[in-house]
C-alpha cells in the first residue's frame, strides 16, 4: 500500500512484527567477526531499514519483536 492511501485511510502509526528468529544469530544466521549474541552488530535488522526510514516521516513505527524465540536463546530450565 503507498503512503498516499495510508493517509487516506486515517493512518496514524505502523506496528511492524518481526519474528525474533528472523533477526536474531543462530544456526541459520551465525554470528559474525564480533562473535557474541550480546552484539547488536550480529542482528540482522537490515532488512527492515527501507521500511522504517520511508515512513518514519509522515508516522511512528512500532516495531514488535515476537516469538518463536531460537531454541538456542530460550532458556534451559524451567522456572520454580
């Protein structure tokens, strides 16, 4: 959909969803030369640069991260 019939229909914010194993390093994606999941430089959020710069001019964007969480990331106990 182009901007013009967002601001048509009354479009006020985007909420964008992201699956967190679309981004996060794991066996898909391994992480890069900065070798740690801590690094941000080892998120793959490129993908969502057009996305977020075209429209942060005319409204917000709310970018949601969901599950599945890597199996990798999840934790390995379970909670008392």
């Amino acid at each position: 959909m182009r901007s013009t019939q967002l601001q048509m229909l009354g479009v006020k914010a985007l909420r964008v969803e992201t699956r967190w194993s679309d981004v996060a390093p794991g066996p898909a994606r391994p992480p890069g030369r900065h070798s740690t999941r801590t690094n941000p430089v080892n998120y793959a959020w490129g993908q969502y640069d057009l996305l977020l710069s075209e429209p942060s001019a005319a409204w917000p964007v709310l970018l949601t991260v969901t599950s599945p969480v890597p199996a990798e990331r999840r934790p390995t106990r379970k909670p008392p």
